[in-house]
C-alpha cells in the first residue's frame, strides 16, 4: 500500500480484478513489495494454483 492506503498493484482494490477469463484468454497483474536487501528469491503462491517457486529478485 502506499501512503494513502492504496494498492501498488493492477487494481486499487481487489473486486476490480478479473476473476474469470475464458479457455486461451490472457490477462496480466502486477504487484509491487518491499523485501529485506539481502533476499534473493521469493515463491509466490495464488489460490487453487501450485507455488511458484526460487523466483530471483533483482
């Protein structure tokens, strides 16, 4: 969130997102964190997904 309490990220709030695309529709998010310098990979986990895992930060 930024100073003002909003998202840094494709939507402000979430119910602004997609939910459901069609078979072969594409769409793409963004996010943006803050992560301690010393890391250097992070997995990422959505629901009804497998995780993402070793993403290199850079």
């Amino acid at each position: 969130m930024d100073g003002k309490g909003y998202c840094l990220c494709s939507g402000e709030e979430s119910n602004e997102l997609i939910k459901v695309l069609d078979p072969g529709e594409k769409i793409a998010y963004w996010s943006l964190f803050s992560v301690p310098e010393d890391l250097e990979a992070i997995t990422v986990e959505i629901p009804n997904f497998d995780p993402i895992e070793d993403i290199p930060i850079s």
